[in-house]
C-alpha cells in the first residue's frame, strides 16, 4: 500500500510517443494552463483541477539527462536526482559548518583514492595483473588505507563514529522526514534521457510546505553523502540492469545502436564513471543545469492559483540566475550505413528487437510514425493479427515510436510461441511491413487507430500525476501547448502520410536487430 | 470609476507583494510555517450505494469532469475458486471471457467492435476477486454496455483464442526461472501458505494444457453472475438513466448463490535459513513469517509500527540502516499484508550485493530485535503517525478509488465504523502498544530468511567480516531447489 521505490523511474520511453490524439479535435479537452514567470527565468505552469479536492501533485523539472553527459560522467544526471535528496545547510544536518568540514575532508580522500586507481589499479588493470581496478579486493596497502580513512569519516559524519551521535552532523533523511509529517506521498523523482523531473503529492493546504522544500533544495543542495550514496546507485544498477535477465544486453543494443549520439550510454551510467566523479564536476553540472532559467515548475490539482503564485514568488525568487547558459547538444546522430546484429543468448524466451533510426519529437513525421505504431499495436492491430494469431508464431508482439529531444527511434519487438524462432519473427514482420508500404491502411482501420487516439486524450487527464508527467514531458521537449494541438495533428495524419513514413525510415541499412535465445542448461 | 478603483487597489497590493518576495521573510525552518487546516471527513458509502430491484448492490459516484464512464463489477472468488488439479483456472477463464468473442460474434468482430468505439475492457481474476471493467466515451456508452454485457453474459470462449492464449500462457511458464524477483516470490508464498493453497499454486504445462472449454464455462458460470456482482460506476452520468440502464442490462440473468470464502492455509511456516540457486551479482531476500487477520485488534498498531520499521520509505528504519547509512541496497522495505479470513504476511525485503548479503541480513534482524526491546521515541511515532493521518485522505481522491474502498469493504464486510475511527484509533496509540504487538507479531526466531542468489559468493560475507550467513539459525541452510518451469520438479 505504501510502498516506495524512490528514484524509481529512470526511464520512460513511452509516455511521450503516447501524447494522445483526437478523433475530432473540435470535442478536444483544452487543457488550461496558465503560465508564470519570475524574474531570474524559472517558469511555472499551473493547471487549477477541482475534480480531486485537497490535493495537489507539483514537481519541477531541470532540462537535462544522461544525453547531455560525455564519456566520464555518464549517469551524473541520475546521480544528481541522488544527491537532491540529501539536503542543504539548513535541512540534513544539526551542525552545517562541522558537516562541510566532513564533506571536505572526505573529498580531499576520495580525490587521491580516485587519482591513484585512475593512474596505478588501472594500469595494472591494462597489464593483466587485475581482474577490476575498482574492486577493493585489488586494493593497494595504501589504497586499504585511505578507503578505511573514508569509510571512517563517513561514520562519524552519520554520528557513528567514535564520538558516537553527539559527534555526527547529518540528519537522516530529513528531507523525507519533513514532508512525511506534512503529509506528501509519492515522493519520487526520475531521470531520463532528455529530463530529471522531482515531484510529490502534497494536501492543499501545504502547499507552501512545497514551496519552501523545493526551492531550499533549489538553492542550496550541498551534495551530502557524495561519496557513499555511490554505492546505492550500484545497487540499484545491479537491481536494473545486471540482475534482470535482459538488463545488460538491452544496455548494449543501446550501445550498438547509437553510434554518436548521447543516447548511447545507459541512463544509469557505466560502472567506472559511476565511481569516478569528481565533486568539481557535479558542481559544475550543478551551476549549468540547475538554474532557474533551466528549471521549470508544474502544479496540478486543487489549488487557488492567484494564492500559488505569491508563494512561488515568495520562495523561488531567491534562485540566482546561472551565470552561462547549458551548453547546445551539438553531436548529431551519424546516418547508419549497414544494418547491425546482435545475438544474445541467456535467461529469457527466444525474441527479436529491431530498431530503426527515426525523427526527433516535433518532426513532422513523428506524428505519422505514432500513427504507424497505433496501426501495428493492440488486440486488433496487425501485428496481433499476423504474427500472433494469423501465423501463430508469436505469444506477444508490439511496437512504439519513442521521439527524444535530439533523434528517435521505432522499435518492434516480439516474443516466440512454441517451436518458432527469433528469425520467423523477425521475417514475418518484414512482410507485414512490406504491405504498409505497398498500399494505403484502410479508411475505417485509420479511423479505428485514430478514435482510439482520441479517447486517450482524455484518458490522459484522469489523474492529476498523469497530467503532470505529460506536462513535463511537453514542455521539456517541445512546449506544453502541444497537450492541446497535438490531437489536430494526429488527426490530420493521412493513409499516405503512414505508408510515406514506413517507405523512408524502413531500409534495412537502417535497422539494428537483436536475437534472443534462451540459454541452454 | 469602478475601473480606476480597481487601479489603486491593484497600486496599493503591489509594495506588498515585494515585501512577501523579500527573501528576508521566508522562514528559517519549515517548521515555522503556519498551514490552514484542512478539514476531511471519510466519505459514507451509503451516499453512493443503490439497489437495483434484482438485489444487485450500484455504487455510483458521478462527476462531469471528463466525457468518460468508468464501469466496474468485482465477483466474488478468484484463484480461491481453483480445483487442486487445475491452478490458474479462474484467471485463464478471466482471460478467455475478454479473448474468447460472444455467443454471437466472433473474437475479432468483438474486438473490431469495441477498439472502433475506443472502448477499453478488462477481465482478471487475483486470488479472491474476479474483476470486469469498462472505460467508454459516455457518447458510446449503451453501445458499449451492451457489447460487455453481452461478453459477461455469454461469451464465446472461441477455439482459436483458446489455443492462442494457451500458447501465451505457456510461454509466460517457460519464464518462471528467469528473473530472481519471480523466484523469490513464488518460493516465499510456498513457504509461507504451502504449496497447495491458491496463494502459492501454479499449474504445470501438463495442467494448462489440459485446461477444456467445459471447465472455464463451469468456472465462468460460478463467479460472473449478478448474484456474486457489486457493480461501480464513475464518470460522467446520470444517476437515474444509469440505474435505468444496468437494470435493463441485467435483466434476465440467473442469479446463483454468491461464491465461498476463500479456504485458509493449513500450512505453517517452518522457521529457518532457506536458499534458491539463481546465477546473479546481487542475492535477494526475504525475512517473514505469517502475520494477522485484516480486523485483527492489533492491525492499526501493527501498521504503525510496520511504518517506522520498513514502511515508511526513506523515514523508516530499513532504509536508514541499510540503504541511507551502509548503501547495501537500493531498495528495502516491509510490508504488513493481513488477509481478511486468515492471517497474512509480514516481509521485509532487500537486494544486495553477494558479499553484503548477510551484513543486510543482520542488519534488518537487528531492527526487528531492537523495535521489540526498546519503546519507540514520541517523536518517532508522531512522524509516522502523521504521515498516516495526512495521507489518510488520498485513498478516497479520485472517484474509481473511492468506489473500489466501497466495493471491496462491502463484500469483506469490513465494520462500517472503520474508516470515521482509524485516525482515532491511530492517534491513540501509544510506544508501549507498539511494542507490545511488536513482541506478539514480530518474532525473529518464528521467521524464515529466504535468499535467491549466488550461494557460494553469499555465504562468506564481507571482506570486512562484519557478517557472514553462519550467523543465523545456526548457520544451517537448508538449499531449495529450483524448479523445472514447466513441471515444477524439483531440478537436479
């Protein structure tokens, strides 16, 4: 019932290839919303909603993800959802000038920790006389050292060290402590590739509770438990990706996949640079992305909104302006030449993924790629129909356009049923491509695909958190208003806009695959 | 004039509003903040509650917020209704009523049907309730009623969907070993309720093959029946024409005798240190024991205490060991999950990597010990406490919520005064209630430790040698196989 998995999502491809569509735009919902905008560039968008009273879902969303990272920090923006958690001067800590002196101390260790596996343990890595210059089973004498140093200040900053509790400067999870009596739920926060979003659900008359938290986080995280919260984020890699059955070949198809973008690298990061930032570097990211021209608010619920901007002004306004803007994501994706394979054996069920490169969300074609996928998906949709039950050769098959900020992709995925291989279904599905582009989706299988569309633009707004999240995701990528003219544009996609769409991207130079098969015995 | 008014008053506003900006005057702790309170009372299922002339119990709860209807009946009975040879019944029939097309109409005419209306229904069955929902346009409503009725009422259980379902459903078998979380929780409910009981049982390859037409008709005819129906409506409706128009709906339909109550489990939990093989970096655990009944006296304290033990999220004592201060994992937590005829479960849980499995382990049996032997501080019990008061509200915000509370408390017969007296209840108690249900519930030695994982890599410990696996029930491990997915055989 009240069961947690902070920093939970860490990605969530679909929400936003599935902006919904109307039928007849003229029946649309409007969602109103009213925008806000303080003077240092922190932009607030609030939808007052009466049909859920005393309670109002409200987070804010920093314009960045793992794409903005390179090769050393990948996963610092996950990270940072880590860090925002931990508090600032004032919540976290009884003591905050003895808590910074911890935080120095402990810095000035893990730099010479880092400096000397960065340089020794991986060359002896590099020359074979260690199996992981990270594993502090391969530590030098002085390496056991300075870790047992760390370990040790890092106690003693919990309050768990020799000085016992009266020693210590944090105080556990205050921030959680704070709104828990306050009585929020769901806090949570996710990172994604494009977006960190942090959002909670607080009672009505809370909401300056709200205000006050966020924006004390806003302004002053002090990055709290730099050190040893790295060694929850393994957990939690370990958790996704290295213990679920297709965690880490779904990482590598990401790799293969994208050859320069930063969509390459995993949200979570890569095990070395998880353990190799610097509190320079999160400083810096601090500084670029999490200012309040960078940032923006979104409040959902019951609400008087005249009442939300005085305490957003109140409190928000003592963000200081960035001094620089992020810098442009400047690395376009590379054109594919040649299609590329994979082929993975392990603990799962024999399936294929094939992936195609597309369009950025907001490109003309994306709304015919979703359109496309629509076709393909759901119990009457073809791919049920011809791979599923027509050939019988699938237990599930499904597809999804996921439109990212820089470059998108179509993928198809699908399971096998019985004695069929991964290869049946890949060929089935390139003949059930190759009728889309040979002749127009019938009129009334369009109108089926677009009614469905439309109904979900309403479905979309039946929870406020659900509201939210598609704000967020809106506004990030391209700008709130398309919540109310994407279903024009849905609606608008023609027979020929969709066999268009699947003549162009569909090459199979284009196309990246992988094939499961289950491992034997 | 008016207009000019208006002005000044605007004028006169504004050096106020500078004030409030000045930073000056935000407070220094959040706990200086003065909040307007925010009264709530429970709302009264008997507001929402009908009685169609067939005896059929309607909640409805009407709001013009959005052209949606929302229609849900729950059956009584689910996997509880199972026969000992063929596990998974109920929920196949489930499935085969929504796949399976109508007396009248083929599956894929149905299907075609609804999708063009861009109606969304759903059948499932859990363990104790089988439940049929609708969302429609309220434009499409009659259209739509009648094609789920017509669903309910006859369906067609089609050959071809039942093979094709049959397939799914084996494949979905062949994955039983695949993921260490799936092993875990079917090796825990074995355990904990035997493996015969509906909670744990699962059908082999063998008994989903031979699952016939004639049985899910049978299954079909015993729990969906406005006899064994309360019915839920949401959305955008009028009260009257709706009670119309399910009156209309249900006519003529045979009532049978509701369905039983769900047998208890005979098993009990045999305390100790259990293993399953799994090849993985991280061991996953379980540390429970059978716990309380849902009208249990003890339930709201029970709750309480589960919140400051592993409940309550980054507050709660779990995750500040184990998570905040060790970073031994990324998720750990307990659960309370009474049952309402028999007792149910307590479990904590954590993943954590193969040498800091037994450290979490200790770590997470040291907080239950200690919760029982040192009284809860009175600042403790407030915060939990009033996360629960606080929160108490939400699970009546959206309409479909508020009717589910409805529908589940009136056919569990939940006492009528539960909801107006839990924060009562709550606030009333006190660090030695606590630790007095904390000494009869939660007691180490009566539990199991489960751990899937990497035995030989688990066992030893730390490097640090803070703990190793020896350290509990003796050091005496019982291994448990894994199990053929398909059989169920115990695997070599």
């Amino acid at each position: 019932m009240f069961q947690l998995s902070r920093h939970g999502l860490r990605v969530v491809p679909l929400l936003f290839a599935i902006v919904a569509v109307i039928a007849t735009p003229a029946d649309a919902q409007q969602v109103a919303v009213e925008e806000f905008r303080l003077e240092n560039g922190m932009e607030f968008l609030l939808v007052p909603r009466r049909d859920q009273p005393n309670v109002v879902s409200a987070g804010w969303v920093a314009r960045v993800g793992s794409v903005n990272e390179r090769p050393g920090i990948t996963g610092i923006s996950h990270f940072f959802e880590h860090m925002m958690f931990k508090g600032t001067d004032t919540i976290g800590t009884r003591d905050p000038a003895k808590d910074a002196r911890f935080r120095a101390e402990q810095k000035a260790i893990r730099d010479e920790i880092n400096r000397i596996v960065w340089t020794k343990q991986y060359d002896r890595f590099f020359k074979g006389e260690i199996d992981d210059p990270w594993n502090p089973a391969n530590d030098t004498q002085q390496l056991r050292v300075l870790r047992a140093r760390l370990d040790d200040l890092i106690r003693a900053q919990q309050g768990r060290g020799p000085g016992g509790e009266a020693a210590g400067t944090i105080v556990k999870d205050e921030f959680d402590q704070v709104y828990t009596r306050g009585g929020g739920s769901g806090m949570n926060a996710f990172t994604s590739n494009d977006i960190t979003c942090y959002f909670i659900t607080v009672p009505s008359n809370k909401l300056e509770l709200w205000a006050w938290m966020e924006s004390d986080r806003l302004n002053g995280s002090v990055f709290r438990e730099f050190y040893s919260e790295r060694d929850v984020v393994h957990e939690e890699r370990r958790l996704r990706t290295e213990s679920t059955p297709t965690g880490k070949f779904e990482e590598q198809f990401d790799a293969m996949f994208w050859a320069s973008s930063g969509y390459s690298w995993p949200v979570i990061g890569w095990t070395s640079d998880l353990n190799s930032y610097t509190f320079e570097q999160a400083q810096e990211y601090w500084n670029v992305y999490y200012r309040p021209g960078n940032v923006f608010g979104v409040l959902v619920g019951d609400f008087d909104p005249a009442e939300a901007k005085k305490l957003i002004t109140k409190y928000f306004s003592r963000l200081k302006p960035g001094d620089r803007a992020p810098p442009p994501v400047v690395t376009l994706e590379v054109q594919q030449l040649a299609e590329q394979r994979m082929i993975a054996s392990g603990d799962f069920p024999p399936a294929v993924d094939i992936r195609y490169h597309t369009v950025p969300a907001g490109h003309a074609d994306s709304y015919a790629l979703d359109m496309l996928a629509e076709v393909l998906n759901e119990r009457t949709g073809r791919l049920y129909a011809g791979l599923v039950e027509g050939r019988g050769i699938a237990a599930g098959a499904s597809t999804y356009s996921d439109t990212r900020k820089y470059a998108g992709l179509f993928a198809v995925s699908a399971q096998a049923r019985g004695d069929a291989t991964p290869e049946d279904l890949e060929l089935a599905w390139y003949e059930e491509l190759a009728k889309l582009q040979a002749a127009d989706v019938p009129d009334r299988e369009l109108r089926k695909v677009k009614n469905r569309v439309a109904a979900g633009n309403f479905r979309k707004l039946e929870s406020n958190m659900n509201l939210f999240i598609q704000l967020a995701f809106s506004e990030a990528l391209l700008d709130w208003r398309e919540i109310n003219e994407g279903p024009a544009k849905y609606e608008s996609v023609t027979a020929a806009d969709i066999r268009r769409v699947a003549k162009k991207y569909f090459d199979s130079t284009n196309r990246s695959v992988a094939i499961y098969r289950r491992k034997a015995n | 004039m008016n207009r000019r008014m208006f002005l000044v008053l605007v004028m006169s506003l504004t050096p106020m509003a500078v004030r409030a900006a000045d930073p000056a005057k935000i407070p220094a702790r959040p706990e200086q903040l003065e909040f307007a309170p925010l009264a709530f009372e429970p709302p009264a299922a008997a507001d929402y509650r009908h009685v169609l002339t067939d005896g059929t119990v309607v909640f409805l709860a009407p709001s013009k917020e959005l052209p949606l209807v929302k229609l849900s009946i729950t059956f009584k009975g689910g996997g509880s209704l199972d026969p000992a040879d063929a596990p998974g019944l109920a929920a196949f029939t489930a499935q085969l009523i929504r796949e399976g097309g109508t007396d009248a109409m083929k599956p894929t005419e149905f299907d075609e049907a609804l999708d063009f209306l861009a109606t969304e229904v759903g059948v499932s069955a859990g363990d104790t309730f089988t439940t049929a929902s609708m969302n429609c346009l309220k434009s499409n409503f009659d259209e739509s009623l009648k094609l789920f009725l017509a669903m309910l009422r006859s369906p067609g259980f089609d050959a071809g969907r039942l093979d094709t379902t049959k397939a799914q459903r084996l494949a979905q078998l062949a994955e039983r070993n695949d993921d260490a979380a799936a092993i875990l929780a079917r090796e825990w409910k074995r355990l904990a309720f035997g493996a015969d009981h509906f909670e744990a049982a699962e059908p082999t390859a063998d008994q989903v093959k031979a699952l016939s037409r004639d049985a899910l008709a049978a299954m079909h005819q015993r729990i969906v029946h406005p006899g064994n129906a309360i019915i839920a409506v949401s959305g955008d409706f009028d009260e009257k024409k709706m009670l119309a128009a399910l009156e209309k709906a249900l006519a003529g339909w045979q009532r049978g005798p509701d369905a039983p109550d769900p047998v208890a489990p005979t098993a009990k939990l045999s305390p100790g240190l259990y293993h399953v093989p799994k090849d993985i970096p991280q061991g996953k655990v379980v540390i429970g024991k059978r716990s309380i009944e849902r009208d249990d006296p003890d339930a709201i304290p029970l709750v309480l205490l589960n919140e400051i033990l592993g409940a309550g999220g980054f507050t709660s004592r779990l995750m500040q060991k184990v998570r905040s201060n060790e970073g031994l994992a990324y998720s750990v937590r307990s659960t309370i999950q009474p049952r309402v005829t028999y007792p149910g479960d307590f479990r904590a849980g954590f993943e954590s990597k193969n040498a800091t499995v037994a450290l979490a382990t200790k770590i997470v049996m040291d907080e239950i010990r200690r919760i029982r032997e040192e009284l809860v501080s009175e600042d403790e019990i407030e915060t939990a406490r009033r996360g629960l008061v606080e929160t108490f509200p939400r699970q009546f915000e959206s309409k479909p919520a508020m009717l589910q509370v409805f529908v589940n408390d009136e056919w569990t017969k939940r006492p009528a005064d539960f909801w107006k007296t839990f924060r009562t209840k709550l606030e009333a108690v006190t660090a030695a209630d606590l630790q007095r249900v904390a000494k009869k519930h939660l007691d180490p030695e009566a539990m199991a430790i489960i751990v899937v994982g990497d035995w030989d890599a688990i066992a030893p410990g730390d490097l640090e040698k803070r703990a190793s696996m020896k350290e509990f029930f003796g050091g005496k491990v019982i291994h448990l196989p894994l199990r053929d997915p398909l059989t169920l055989d115990p695997l070599p």
